[in-house]
C-alpha cells in the first residue's frame, strides 16, 4: 500500500517542534462575530479555532488574509495578523507576505465569489506556484454580502436577484478547478461536518505547498439548503462518499455500497448483494492526480456520490523555498551584494 | 590624401535601420565609448513596438541618437547632425530629424528597387537631387562587411546581421573614438559562448574603422574633447537602470528586504529584469500573474517588513488603483515605480509621455491622498526612487515615483553616489503590547505603528474598511470618518516639512518663470540658457515633488509676472498650480512621444517676453 504524503509529514511535523499550549480562547479575537445567525460560517470559525491550539507554529506567525464578502470578515475573528484585504487579491497578498517571511503560517479565508470570480486568476497562479499558504474556500453557491446574486459556483437555473429566470452560466466545480492548476494538495468538506472538517484544517495544515479546501457553507439567508442532500442526516449516507487514502470508496447507510471504476467511469455497484466486493472498488490514492480528477468529475453524474476529503496531496517544491535557494546560489556565487560596487558598475572613470 | 582633424564641441548622431539591425545595440556601444572618452552625453533610443516589424518597411525602423559633446549636454537634441542610414526605410523616415546641409552616411547596398519601394520612394533619392543640400557618403556597408567575413564561411544571414559593426567601425573612426570598449563587449559577449561569432564582429567592427582610415571619401575627422564635468568618479546609466540601483540603495540603507511585484510592460519592464539579477543583496523579484497581482503581493511583502514596490507603466497604474487605496488605507509603506508612455490606452508604448500625473495625484476612488515625486534625467531616477523610498517608510504611506519612457532608456554619465554618504532611511518596528495601538501615530509624522506580523503580543487585524482612530478597529462612525479621511490628508502634508524647499535657478522674481517637471528638465533648461544668452530674463524652476509641493512653492510663483509651463501632456502640473495658488499660468504642450523641443520653448519664451525683455 502506498503511504500517503500526511503520514509522512505529520512524523516530521512532531518532531521538529516544541508543542506550545495554546487553547480556543487564545484565537478568538475581542470583536462581535456579525454573521447572520444560523450562518455556515459559525461553525467553521469554531472548527478554524478549535484544531488551531493543536498546531504547533508559534502564534504570533500566523497571518490570515481575505478578500470581500461573508467569509472574507474572518481573519476578523481570529486573534492573529490578519489583512481583511480587496476583493479577489488575498492569495497575491498572501503571496508577498510568504515570499517576504516563509517562516509566517499564512492562511486565506475567501469564498465562491471573491476566490473564483473576482479573484480567480490569482487563485489559480498561487496554487500552480506552489506557496506554503492554506486557502480556505467558502463555497455557498451565491453572492451573500452583496444580497443574493449568482455566483461561479450557482448550478444552472438558480433563480436570484440578478438572474429571475434562472443562472444560465456553466458553474465551476472548485476542486476541479484547483487540481486543473496543479495544486499540490485539494479537499472537499462541510460546515455541518465538523469532524471531517477539523480534520481537512489538520491535513492542510500538515501539508507543505498550496493547500486548497473548498467547504460547503450553507447561506441560510440566500441559499438555504443549497448542500442538505450532503449535510442532512437522513440523505447524506447515499450522497456522500468519503475519501480515505489507501481505502475503497465505501458508502450508504449499511456500508453497501461501493465506486468502482469502469475504465475511467466510476459507477455505483452493491458489494452486498452482486456479486462485486470490496476489491472491485476503486481504493483511493491521494497521490494519483488523474484519480483525483475521475472523482473530482463524479460531480457531474447526478447519481454518484459526492466525495469529501483529500482528493490529492503531493509534495512539490514550495515557491519560498525556490526563491530562497536562487538567493543563496546567488551569494555563494557572486557572495553577498556589495553596495558600492554595484553602484560603480562595469565601467568606471574619473574626472580630476 | 592628408587627413585633417576638427574640433567640435557637440555632435548629435542618429543610427537608424530595420528594428532587426541592431541599432539599440551599436547606439549603445557608442554611448558607451563615449561616456568613457568624458563627454557629457544624453540619448533617444526611438524603437517601434514590433519586435522585428518586416524588414524594410517605414514602420520596422528603430533608431538612436546621441547628442555628445564637450560642453555641459542636456537633452539628446533636437536634430542630428549626422544620419547613418542603414536601408532606404531608415533615410525615409529619419531624414526630417537631420539639421540642412547635415551629414548622411547610407548603406548603399540596401538601396534596392524592391527596397526603395517598400519605404515609398518612387524614385532613387540618391540619383535624384531628393539629398542636395546634404553631405551624403555612399558606403558599401553590406558588401564590405561580406568582403570583411569572406573566408569565414558563414551563411548570408550571419553576415548581414554583422554590418551594424561595419558602421559603429566606421563612426569611430570619423569621430576619433577607440575601439577598445567594443572589443571587451564583443569577446565578453561572445568570446565563450560563440568564438566565430566574436571573431567576425571583431573583423567587421576594425573593418568599418580602417574604411575611414583608408578611403578617400571622408577627408576630416573630428574630435569631441572630454567635457567639464564636476571631479568625481562617473559612469554612463540608463534611467531604468538606475531605478533599478536606487530601490537596492534605499533597501541596503534601510535593512529591508526588497520585494518587486512586477508584471511586464513596456517601458517599464527592465527595472524588473535589473532587480532579477541582483539575487546576491537579497533582493526578491516577483513577476505576478498581472499587475493586480503584482502590486498586491508588494503591498503583503510590505506589511510583512519589507520594502515593497511595484513597477509598472500608465495602463497597469490604471490597474492597480484599487490596490494602491488598500495601502493607502492600510498605511503600509510602497513605491509604485511608473515608467510613462503615450497613452491612453494601449497608445504609444514604446514612445513618451508625461500624462500620468493627474491619475498619479487623483487617479483613484474617494479621499485618497498620496506621494508622488518625479525623475528630471536618466541619472535622476537614482535620487528620485531613493527619495520614494525614504518618504514610504517614514510616512507609512504609498508613493508613486514618475519616469518616462524617455528617460528609462535614455543614457547620461552619472557621478556614482558614494554608498556611506546616502541619506539614512531609519526603519523601528513597535514590539511593546503595552503600548501598541495599529491606527496611533506619531506627532511628527502622522505615520502609524508598523507592526510586523512575528511580533509576540501584537496580533491585530486591519483592512480596506474605515479604521476607527487609535485602534484601527472597524467603524462606521461619521465623525471618525471625517477625521480619518482628514487626517490621511494631513500626514500627506506633512511631508512638505520634511522636503527641501524648491529652489529657482535664476532670479527669485521678474517677468517670467518657467516650470517643468519630469523628464522636460534638459529641454527646458537648455531653452532657458538659451534665451538668456540672448539677454532675457528667465527663471526656472524644475519640480520633483508634486504631491505635496515643496511649501514655499506658492511664493515663488507669486514674484512673477507671468509663468510658463511646458509639458507632454495637455496640460496637467498647469491644473495643479493654477488650482492650488490661483495663479495664470500658461502651457506649452506638445503631445508627440517625444521629448521637447528646445527651439519651440525658446519660441514660446520669446513670444511672452516680446520685446519687453533683456
């Protein structure tokens, strides 16, 4: 079986730090939380402050950066460095933060709108670049702070203020697009899973490179129950499949039933009453990036499953590391810069 | 025949060929030779923006002037003296540039049927009395370069591409410039890499020089003695260049960190690759996914503790508005480097223009006061950004640093700073929670505290929303909306205390002062000196701060009777002053991708002043 990326990094994540003994309190900042009650966005600052105490960066390295919208009012909240920046621009400023300081644990907190749409371009190039920042992507399928116009992430139909006919635009599908920008580490969870997303934080966390979660918030207010097939008790056993790596993709409310792959298709098969089992099932591999994107894609068949968890995790070489390893070359080369002859130049000459 | 040599005091040269002819490449080699010989020297490079436009055609022609002399050079000039015309193209469309009876030096060669016609001549202008009143030396430079190359047996194409050498040879020579300097580039450049390439520009270069040695053709050859220059230790620098050695500057005497976001835009692209080979002082150069990005990351590495900064030209300042009031708002130091060019839009990239200072002062959403200063020559971008960068971190706020394309690629000499005597760029971090609020200030300044994210205790949020004052924490509050965009403005103005007051070369009053900012300083001022050897009495009076002003500038302007104020652009420092001092000043302004002319200003001097002066 193959180890995944998470139980490497997490042997090297014990060893190489002195536990410190932070706890919930130390995270929550002196402001009012000003979400709508019911909001999605509570439980997942909880979740956000609950696992952090369980890190062991230093708290004054932590820096949250946001754009616009709902979920952009986070860093608020949190009693860290934070920039509550504009809309679209947290993962460039994110960028500069990290470049300047590797040694700061940055996290981006965004949503469908200000990370997809307005912001889409920066997403994309900070993942494909591979900095240590954990982006945190809220996805309510709908504009909230703006009062409840169609964002990216809308489904096709999707009747809002700005469109009563119904969206007609193709939505994106988050993950697919983080893994179409060669993140390094992509997942899926839920606000109204607290479990799983605690332990989405930890794995995003643990990872070394772009981490990319995207949760399911619901908008109670202007998209309420946009995601209840997958975070109500009495659906969610059938409409969600839980990834684990190195295991079968197991779901329903008896375990029944199973995924397993025809050719590139993935399709539902009962492993109690075929004649399938469990070793027909595809086993996830969260270093297998076109797996990633075969699951990613279960999205668009109605009938599967949705997946939750780590739809792919690799180490790559982090952008601050190689900006890093240039600048030493450099100095070994040419040895540190010396101003004066920099200024002199290559000719110099000299009037009496 | 006997070779006489003349003295001359000044010589403007323009190289003009196909964009694919290196042009930029044998202007610069000449620059070079000649900074080292002591002239004082200033330049134009005039390139398209196609990167190799179809040869021949009027729109492919790229070209380079050089005015140097003996005496003190201030512009590049307004006419050449000599042309060197490397196809028919080049001689079509530089030709109007070249002062009557002037010199032209032509390939021959390239005066094809097919090629006159490509550049619009119906008939020969070398056979048809079209260049009477010019001197015109026919040269073989292509043929002579191939002859040069015989025996090396290397294809048409390579040969062709040596006979910008045959020329730069052969300009040596008439000016009396050794070969030394070319020598060193050509085996530094190529020696490794490519020993036959380096050996046939060799052969090419000294074939050009011992043409004028040997022919009959050129009977005088002239010398240009070093200038005058104060004593010091000099070397020639392009604008870009040093912005570029400015920003390195301003981090080594601050000890921060130099952060360049950057995304690639003309003129403004090479400070960017400047600072990409500088990895040795630290520097961290960051080319983003588009100007947003690129400004937003300088602004992270800023809050950070680094120096951030941006480069960019008009249409990515455009762009990074938005991102210019979040550190306005976050009071973040940042050196927004804008290298102009004829605009808008798309414009004129690779041309002039000083029409970016109204979007520098105003271009921007609400109350959104910042500092924007401006270069006045090549050399000048050194002080101009290093001065960016010292206001920046002591007001905790953005200032744009104005260049042009004119002067990003145009080439001075510059007496090299010594680095232990730059002005001191004092930096402190706060790091006492106990006293510690994000949005207090000090008296002086009005700058807030920059705590940098590490600091134990000081964990604290600021963003794009109205802070409250002191704590920085979110408020709608009216009143503290009032005093914030107020006190935004003021410390802005602060920053006139801590600039020099605005000198005025010439009288301090009488009938007329003349203003400029920005790359027009050497037009103007030699339009100045000009007039005034012919008895008139000018003042003048060239700006580097433009927001704020220096604070005495409001009585200056009140000693004279009239004020003139030349710019490219239709009218910008003139709204500036006219609004803030009331006073009726008039403009000059002409909107060509070009520097100024000196002739036309002297004309506009002479026209105010009439005959009631000097």
């Amino acid at each position: 079986m193959l180890f995944s990326e998470a139980t490497m990094a997490d042997a090297a994540h014990t060893e190489n730090t002195t536990p410190l003994k932070l706890t919930v309190k130390d995270f929550q900042s002196d402001q009012d939380v000003r979400w709508c009650p019911g909001c999605g966005d509570y439980s997942i600052l909880a979740q956000v402050q609950r696992v952090f105490p369980e890190f062991t960066h230093k708290k004054e390295n932590y820096v949250a950066v946001s754009g616009i919208g709902c979920s952009s009012r986070f860093p608020y909240y949190m009693d860290i460095y934070g920039v509550h920046s504009i809309h679209g621009r947290a993962p460039a400023i994110a960028s500069g933060i990290k470049m300047l300081n590797p040694e700061l644990n940055v996290w981006v907190f965004t949503g469908d709108g200000d990370g997809l749409s307005i912001g889409g371009n920066h997403l994309i190039h900070m993942l494909r670049r591979n900095l240590d920042i954990k982006v945190i992507l809220f996805n309510n399928e709908i504009y909230g702070l703006t009062k409840g116009q169609y964002s990216p992430t809308s489904v096709i139909g999707q009747i809002t203020k700005s469109t009563p006919m119904g969206s007609i635009d193709h939505p994106f599908v988050p993950v697919l697009l983080a893994l179409g920008a060669e993140a390094s580490f992509v997942a899926r969870t839920m606000d109204r899973d607290p479990k799983h997303l605690q332990e989405m934080m930890r794995r995003a966390e643990r990872h070394k490179g772009s981490a990319f979660v995207e949760i399911y918030q619901n908008c109670n207010v202007f998209n309420d129950g946009a995601f209840f097939q997958y975070t109500e008790k009495d659906t969610r056993d059938d409409s969600v499949v839980y990834l684990e790596h190195g295991k079968p993709l197991i779901f329903g409310k008896q375990k029944e039933k199973g995924i397993r792959l025809n050719g590139f298709t993935p399709e539902i098969v009962n492993i109690k009453e075929t004649g399938y089992s469990i070793s027909d099932l595809v086993a996830h591999d969260e270093t297998d990036s076109t797996l990633a994107v075969i699951l990613a894609n279960m999205i668009h068949n109605p009938s599967l499953p949705r997946p939750m968890g780590v739809f792919l995790g690799i180490g790559r070489p982090t952008y601050e590391e190689s900006v890093q390893a240039q600048i030493a070359k450099a100095k070994s080369k040419k040895g540190e810069g010396g101003l004066q002859k920099l200024l002199d130049g290559d000719e110099v000459w000299i009037i009496q | 025949m006997e070779k006489t040599t003349r003295t001359l005091d000044e010589v403007t040269i323009r190289f003009a060929g196909d964009s694919g002819d290196g042009m930029q490449l044998t202007g610069t080699q000449f620059t070079n030779t000649t900074a080292v010989l002591g002239n004082d020297l200033s330049t134009l490079p005039d390139f398209p923006a196609e990167i190799r436009a179809p040869a021949g055609t009027t729109y492919g022609v790229s070209g380079f002037q050089i005015h140097f002399g003996s005496t003190d050079i201030l512009t590049p000039g307004d006419n050449c003296d000599v042309l060197v015309a490397m196809n028919p193209a080049a001689l079509m469309t530089n030709l109007k540039t070249l002062r009557s009876s002037g010199t032209i030096i032509i390939n021959v060669d390239a005066f094809t049927d097919k090629n006159l016609r490509m550049a619009g001549y119906t008939s020969n202008p070398l056979e048809d009395g079209h260049l009477n009143n010019y001197q015109v030396h026919k040269v073989n430079i292509s043929k002579l370069t191939s002859n040069a190359l015989a025996d090396m047996n290397l294809s048409t194409r390579f040969i062709e591409k040596c006979k910008n050498f045959f020329a730069l040879g052969l300009m040596y020579w008439l000016y009396n410039r050794p070969l030394e300097q070319s020598i060193k580039f050509i085996q530094e450049k190529f020696g490794k890499k490519d020993p036959q390439v380096a050996e046939a520009n060799l052969r090419v270069l000294k074939a050009g020089f011992n043409y004028g040695e040997t022919v009959e053709i050129f009977n005088t050859r002239y010398e240009v003695k070093p200038a005058k220059l104060p004593p010091g230790r000099y070397r020639n620098i392009m604008g870009n260049v040093a912005s570029a050695l400015g920003l390195v500057a301003a981090s080594r005497k601050s000890g921060l960190q130099l952060f360049l976001g950057s995304y690639p835009i003309t003129p403004a692209s090479d400070i960017l690759h400047e600072l990409s080979q500088l990895k040795e002082f630290g520097v961290k150069t960051f080319q983003a996914e588009d100007e947003i990005g690129a400004i937003c990351a300088a602004i992270g590495a800023s809050y950070a503790g680094g120096l951030g900064v941006t480069s960019t030209s008009g249409p990515g300042l455009a762009l990074k508005g938005e991102a210019i009031n979040l550190a306005i708002m976050l009071e973040l130091p940042l050196v927004v480097i804008d290298v102009q060019r004829g605009g808008p839009s798309t414009g004129l990239p690779t041309k002039t223009e000083q029409a970016d200072l109204l979007q520098a002062v105003f271009g921007r959403n609400s109350e959104s006061p910042l500092c924007v200063v401006s270069a006045s020559t090549p050399a000048d971008c050194f002080n101009t950004v290093y001065e960016a960068c010292r206001i920046a971190v002591k007001f905790m706020t953005p200032v744009i640093c104005l260049t042009d394309g004119y002067l990003a690629n145009g080439a001075e000499p510059w007496q090299i700073p010594n680095a232990n005597e730059l002005p001191d760029i004092p930096v402190s971090f706060p790091t006492d929670p106990a006293t510690f609020k994000p949005y207090s200030r000090n008296p002086e300044t009005l700058a807030r505290p920059w705590a940098i994210p590490g600091t134990v205790g000081l964990e604290h949020r600021i963003g794009g929303l109205e802070k409250e004052d002191v704590t920085g924490n979110i408020s709608y509050d009216p009143d503290n909306h009032d005093l914030m965009v107020r006190t935004r403005a003021a410390k802005i103005e602060r920053i006139a205390e801590d600039i020099p007051l605005q000198t005025v070369d010439g009288e301090s009053e009488g009938d007329l002062l003349v203003i400029g900012w920005g790359s027009t300083f050497g037009s103007i001022k030699s339009a100045v000196n000009n007039t005034r050897a012919r008895g008139m009495a000018v003042s003048f009076l060239h700006l580097r701060y433009l927001n704020p002003f220096p604070k005495n500038l409001g009585e200056i302007l009140y000693k004279f009777k009239n004020i003139l104020v030349p710019e490219i652009n239709n009218g910008q420092l003139i709204r500036l002053l006219r609004a803030k001092y009331l006073v009726p000043a008039v403009g000059f302004n002409k909107i060509r991708g070009l520097p100024l002319v000196t002739e036309e200003i002297e004309e506009k001097i002479h026209a105010i002043l009439g005959g009631n002066n000097g």
